[in-house]
C-alpha cells in the first residue's frame, strides 16, 4: 500500500486507513434506545460508505455539487461526508444547532443540491424562512417517524434516510472519485461580522495539514479519541 505521503484526495486516506487494520475497530457510538454501544470495523466503513455514495449517484449527484450536512456527531454524519468526498461532491457541514435563519442562508450561498437533517421540524422551520432554495432538489430525514414517504414540497423531494438509501441499492456504477485541488468541504464562519462566510477548503488543503499532524503525533493501535467537535469545525475535519 502507498505511503501517507503518498496520499492525495480524501478517500485515498480512507482507503490508506482501511488496509492498516481493516477488521480493526473505527467507531464506537453510543445507542440511546437500547444504551449500547455500536462497534464498526474499518472495512464495515467502507461498505457503508459506499452505500451511502450510492444513494447519492442515484439521486443524480454530479462532480462538484454541494451536499449540505446538519447532524450531530456520529456516524450518519461521518457517513455522508464521506460518500460525498468519494463521489466528488463538496460536503457542507453546519452547526446542528443553528437557527433556521443561518441556515437557510447557507443553503442558498452555497446552492445546495441536498440536504441532510436529523428531524423533519427541522426542513420545516428552515423552509418556513422563506428563502428561495432553487438548487435544493431533496432532503433527507434521518428521524422521520411522522414523514410520510416521497413527501414533496415544491421541486424538493423529501424522503426518510430509509427510503433514500434504499433507492441507491441497484445504482453500482460510481464515479471517478475527486482530484487533490478538488473541493473537500465548504466551512461556514462562526463568530464574525455579518452573514456567515465560506472557507472552500481543498482535498490538497486537508490532507497536507493531516500529514503535518502525523510526522509529530504518532498514535497506536490502543488509543481512543473522542470526538465531540462537530464536522463543521476545521481541526474535526483534520483529526476526524
């Protein structure tokens, strides 16, 4: 396999993680519903990440469209973001607890393809600003017990996580994944003046700074992070 410094785009350090160790575990995450924890090796990453990606070639994601990603941590967001990295599209990550304001303006600024959310309230209150959302072409929710499937509101197709990823199952042809100066992510500012601003971040621009990290901190097979930052905060997206 190649060297770390070999490594270019995103996936290819997925795939470089993958062959160290691929029954290894990758993610633990804690289920509230039955207070457990759900353990995933390297190689259950990969499979489901490719699940996800196909659920975004069928819903005709083209190279260089925005995915827009407001969930918490865990690992329906980590999934998304990287089927997006694999696909060639440009996750935009956002605070989980923004308000429906802010987001509906980044959606608009950004010209998101599709949006991912935990809750259907959550579509509502953002659609309910009234921003105009003409690149928006469907939403996914991922805790949609009162969604019924295939809703449609205007040109936006709403759709469960199930039925979503169920769609992408039969769709096997994938794309060419992204090159090294390709987008790996729009991070919208917190904390400045005015409107929230994009920082577009390159697969090069991520992938250098996670190589600086690794020729000064060596970490081992026994160690355990934890990660409480969310996606769309910079150093979660070196570390994570």
């Amino acid at each position: 396999r190649p060297a770390l410094a070999a490594v270019q785009p995103l996936p290819e350090l997925l795939a470089f993680r993958v062959a160290a160790t691929p029954q290894g575990e990758a993610y633990r995450e804690f289920q509230p519903a039955g207070e457990r924890w759900l353990s995933l090796s390297w190689r259950d990453v990969t499979l489901r990440v490719r699940v996800w990606q196909q659920a975004l070639a069928a819903s005709g994601l083209t190279h260089g469209e925005r995915v827009a990603i407001l969930l918490p941590n865990g690992l329906n967001a980590m999934s998304i973001d990287q089927a997006t990295l694999a696909q060639g599209g440009v996750p935009v990550p956002m605070h989980a607890i923004d308000n429906p304001g802010s987001i509906a303006y980044i959606l608009a600024d950004c010209e998101a393809a599709l949006l991912v959310v935990s809750r259907a309230e959550q579509w509502e209150a953002i659609r309910s600003v009234g921003t105009p959302l003409p690149a928006l072409r469907a939403v996914v929710v991922v805790e949609a017990d009162s969604l019924g499937s295939g809703a449609a509101v205007g040109d936006t197709l709403v759709l469960t996580l199930r039925d979503w990823l169920a769609r992408g199952q039969a769709h096997t042809t994938l794309p060419a994944g992204p090159g090294p100066d390709d987008l790996a992510a729009i991070v919208y500012t917190s904390g400045t003046t005015g409107k929230p601003k994009g920082v577009m971040l390159t697969h090069r621009n991520v992938v250098a700074n996670v190589q600086a990290v690794m020729a000064r901190v060596t970490p081992t097979e026994q160690d355990i992070f934890l990660s409480f930052l969310p996606l769309s905060h910079t150093f979660e997206r070196t570390a994570g």
